[in-house]
C-alpha cells in the first residue's frame, strides 16, 4: 500500500487510546516484555535511544516549518495506533517529547523505589501541533541531557518496582527504558514514511 499525501480534510480515524488490533495487542502482551529484555541492557537501551534520536534530528533538520507542520495519512505500522496515521514530522517529534519526558520521570522514580500515581494512558500522549521549531528544540534538549538527568536523579533500583504500561504490562525501570528504545525506533519507521509522502 502505497503513503497517500493528505487529503482536503482530515480523514476519520479511530480516537486516541483505542489500541491496537485484538490479535496485535494480545501478541504484543505475550511477548513484548520478554522480547524487550532479550533485545537490550540497560546501556544498549540507552544507546539506542541516542542514536534513534540522532536520525530522527538529522531527518527534519532540512525541513522548513511549513513541511515539518504539514501532515501526512499512512498506513498503519504494526504497534501504531489508528489515530496516530495522520501525523507531521513535528507532531511525531512532540509526542516523543511527551513520552521521553514521562518515561524519564518514571524510570527515576521506580529506581527511588517509588510507585508513580498517574496510570498511563495512550490517549493522554498524542500531539497537540505546537510550533515545530520549538518542539525541534525540545526535543533535542531533552535527548541531550538524557543521561545527565538519569546520573544526576536516578536512584539504585533498576529491577524491582514496576508500573503498568497499557500494552507490555508490568515494567520495572530498565524495562521502560527498552521500551523506550523500542518506542523511538518505531517512530523513526512512522516518519520515514511520512517523508516519503
């Protein structure tokens, strides 16, 4: 199936948090977590992490505002949610803000041994479609200083307490972190084929 540009008007498409396919989401509960450890350590998560935001800062940085803001319909990429086909460069590099920030902030306070209260939730992480500059910058802030943040903030817990993530279940702290990875890395596939719109 081949990237559609978009068309006049936004195309209807399931809501936020609907999930994935009935088959795709049992599958990705089964094995997720366990594929997730297999793939990565720690470090090689934290790795991937910096040299999937490495590409994706070097995939816009010839953009101008207007493309990184103009939207594209897809096809939907495995473990992408329906609602999530029509996006722009921007708008995937703002969500990965959202959820770089949240999973920071998780992963520092499952490592202090403390149970975060918010329950995660697919549909709160969407973009909103702030200024792409701004989100560019943002984004590469946050990447930057990534690993200072966990040095500086990240307790000694790295495998104990866990919280719930609404598809692979229990995750403990390095898990989120691989989830991470992983999270980036399908987000890279998601625009590469709205570049090739």
């Amino acid at each position: 199936m081949n990237v559609t540009d978009h068309p006049a008007a936004p195309p209807t498409l399931a809501p936020p948090g609907a999930g994935l396919p009935p088959l795709e989401a049992w599958l990705v509960r089964l094995f997720g977590r366990p594929l997730l450890r297999r793939r990565y350590t720690r470090e090689t998560a934290l790795d991937a992490i910096d040299q999937t935001a490495a590409r994706l800062l070097d995939k816009t940085a010839s953009l101008s505002p207007t493309q990184l803001a103009t939207p594209k319909l897809i096809p939907r990429l495995r473990a992408l949610e329906d609602s999530s086909r029509f996006w722009s460069p921007s708008m995937v590099l703002e969500h990965l803000c959202i959820t770089g920030r949240g999973t920071i902030q998780m992963v520092i306070l499952l490592t202090r041994e403390k149970r975060p209260e918010r329950t995660v939730s697919t549909a709160t992480v969407k973009p909103a479609g702030r200024d792409p500059m701004e989100v560019r910058e943002e984004f590469t802030t946050l990447h930057q200083s990534l690993r200072r943040e966990l040095a500086a903030a990240a307790g000694s817990e790295w495998s104990g307490l866990t919280h719930d993530h609404p598809w692979f279940g229990a995750l403990n702290a390095t898990d989120w972190l691989r989830m991470m990875a992983t999270h980036l890395q399908l987000h890279e596939k998601q625009l590469d084929r709205i570049l090739a719109a």
